[in-house]
C-alpha cells in the first residue's frame, strides 16, 4: 500500500512539475507575443515618424526650391519691368523726336504768304527813260486777305525790288514751334524800281516796328522788339545771335518784272528766302 502511495506521490509529483513546467512556458510564450507586438508596434512607429520626417525634409527642400524660384522670378520681373521703362521713356523721346521732325518738315516746306503787289497801271516807256509803273502794295495773311490798306506807290521802271530784313532762327528754335521763331520772318524795308537808287526807294515799315504779319498780340513782346532793334546787331555778333536763336540776320531784295493787270505775291519761306511770283489767275486790287 505504502508503494502505491509513494508512486502516486511520485506521479503526482511529476505531473505537478510538469504542470508548473507548462504554466511558466505558456506564461514565457504569452510574455513573448506581448514583448513582439510591442516591439513590431515600436517598429512600425518609427518607420512611421521616418517617413513623415522624409516628407517634411522633402517638403522643405521643395518650399526652398518654391523660394528661389519666387525670388528669380521676382528679379526677373523687376527687370522687365525696368526694361519696359526704359523702352517706354524711349518710346516717347522717339515720339517727340518724330512729331519735331515733322514740325521742321512741315515748316520747312510751308511758303508763307505775305504781301501782295497789284500793278494798277504803266505809263512812258523804257526806250524814252519816262517808264512810270503804278503798284498798291498790301500785306495779307495766310489766306490772302488783306491786313492793312493799301498803299501805292509810282516806281521808275517796270522791275520792282522788294528790299527786306530776314531773320532766320536755328533749326531747334523751328522744331519747338515757337510762335515767334517757328518760322524766318522778314521786315519790309522798302520798294524801289530799277530806274530807282535803293535809298530813294519808298518806305514799308519803319525801323524798330513790327510787321502787320507778326500781330501776335496787341502788343510787342520784348523778345520780339529786340529782334527789330537789334537786328543789325544780331547780324553782326554771332554770340548775341545764338543767345537770341538766331541763325542768320541780313537783307534781301528780290526783284520780278511787272506785266500791267497783274498781281504778285510776295512769299517767305519757313527755312528763309524771300521770293516774287505772279498769281495765277490774277487777284483785283481793293477799292481805293
């Protein structure tokens, strides 16, 4: 009986061993799994919080790339912008540069009609040293019309000559389109026949005044005052011209043979010269 008891004891024994033998290794393995996934859990964290911090280097390095990208593009419209500026400033300097050219052009192919010169009547002749030619002479405006009386006068011969000052200004003077210089302008000194000495000719405008053409105003402003004042002075001293935008001061006196019931219209051009041509068809004198 005693030896039953004892190998039961001892089975019994083996089989507890055995039991806590297999508790401790299904407790090992339980431990085991729980270790694992908080491990495979760490893990896979991490792997995470990698690749979020490769995104944001990545993010970073493209937001820097953005920048730069901006800030060339910036410089690049700061100087387009300036280019276009420049272009523009450009544009209008060429623009006025152009619209002057045209003033000059245009100034410098206008003939400006001044007076008029009407033969009225022929009486001697030229063989016979008695040939007496009668003229009315008349300043007029652009259109022909008449800006003052006109005045006869009998002339010694049938050539007529046209004795006047002419002022010509500088070429930027003409292109501003100054009122006064945008064009040469003349003063009439006198008219005299062929058969006539100059200083025995018949006086038009008197020294010092100005010309029924250039009423600007109601009034002589100095700067043109000084033009007919001085205008010997100016003629003479080159400094004083160019100080005043003169280019050129002297007389002229074209001359035109004169056929009776003709008229002639006495022309300036813009760039100087006084010239005569007969108008085609002839223009009645005004009534006396």
């Amino acid at each position: 009986m005693l030896k039953i008891l004892a190998a039961l004891n001892h089975v019994l024994g083996t089989a507890l061993v055995l039991l806590l033998l297999g508790l401790v290794a299904l407790g090992g393995w339980f431990g085991y799994r729980a270790y694992d996934a908080r491990r495979q859990s760490a893990e896979e964290a991490q792997r995470q919080l990698e690749q979020r911090d490769a995104r944001i280097h990545d993010l970073a390095q493209q937001l820097r790339e953005g920048q730069a990208e901006i800030a060339r593009l910036g410089d690049d419209l700061a100087t387009t912008q300036k280019e276009n500026r420049r272009l523009q400033a450009d544009l209008q300097k060429r623009l006025r540069e152009i619209q002057q050219l045209q003033t000059a052009i245009r100034l410098l192919k206008v003939d400006h009609r001044i007076a008029r010169i009407h033969v009225i009547s022929r009486q001697g002749t030229a063989e016979a040293g008695d040939l007496i030619t009668k003229v009315g002479f008349v300043e007029v405006d652009e259109q022909g019309q008449p800006l003052d009386a006109m005045r006869v006068f009998n002339l010694a011969g049938d050539v007529v000559y046209v004795d006047a000052w002419v002022v010509k200004f500088t070429d930027q003077s003409v292109e501003r389109g100054d009122p006064l210089r945008s064009t040469s302008i003349c003063l009439f000194r006198r008219l005299f026949g062929e058969s006539q000495q100059p200083k025995d000719g018949f006086e038009l405008d008197a020294v010092g005044s100005r010309p029924a053409a250039y009423g600007l105003g109601k009034n002589v402003s100095p700067n043109e005052q000084e033009l007919w004042t001085r205008f010997w002075e100016l003629a003479n001293d080159p400094a004083a011209a160019k100080q005043a935008g003169v280019r050129a001061a002297h007389g002229e006196a074209p001359s035109i043979k004169l056929l009776p019931g003709r008229s002639y219209k006495v022309l300036l051009r813009a760039s100087g010269g006084l010239s005569i041509a007969a108008e085609e068809p002839p223009v009645s004198p005004p009534t006396l």
